[in-house]
C-alpha cells in the first residue's frame, strides 16, 4: 500500500500543485524546506491526503518537520490508517 500512497501523492503534487505532469519526485526531495510548495500548495495538499486516505491532520503537523518528503507523509498517512 505505501507505494500506492507515494504514487497517489507524487502524481497529485506534480499535476495539481506544481502543474507538470511529467514531473517524478524523488522519495526524499524536500517539499517544503526546499521551496517545491508554499504554504497554499501544503493546505491543498493536507487536505487531498485527508479526503483520498480518510485521515485527519492537525494543522500544527504541517510542517518540515512531518511533512516534508513522500517518505514521511506516506509514515504519516500509513499510521493513521
């Protein structure tokens, strides 16, 4: 399943956020503390991951520290799952 999440949001941040859909993000790219999403971009984010995989995230999570790689929002999605 991990690999469907990181597929799920690797393809919605390269075609709804970043509007290149050919684009491949690496596992551990950061997306936030390397500028790759803005603040606006994370709250659309926050809340495709609570819609797509029924998981509620506390506003406090969304950060560098949570939520700055596939690899973590993928730790984050599969344990609240």
């Amino acid at each position: 399943m991990t690999d469907d999440i990181i597929q799920n949001l690797s393809h919605y941040i390269a075609q709804q956020i970043l509007k290149q859909p050919k684009r491949q993000i690496a596992l551990d790219e950061a997306l936030i503390s390397g500028g790759l999403i803005d603040s606006f971009s994370l709250v659309d984010l926050a809340l495709h991951v609570e819609d797509t995989f029924g998981v509620h995230l506390d506003d406090t999570e969304l950060n560098a520290d949570t939520f700055d790689t596939l690899t973590q929002l993928a730790a984050l999605i599969r344990a609240r799952t």
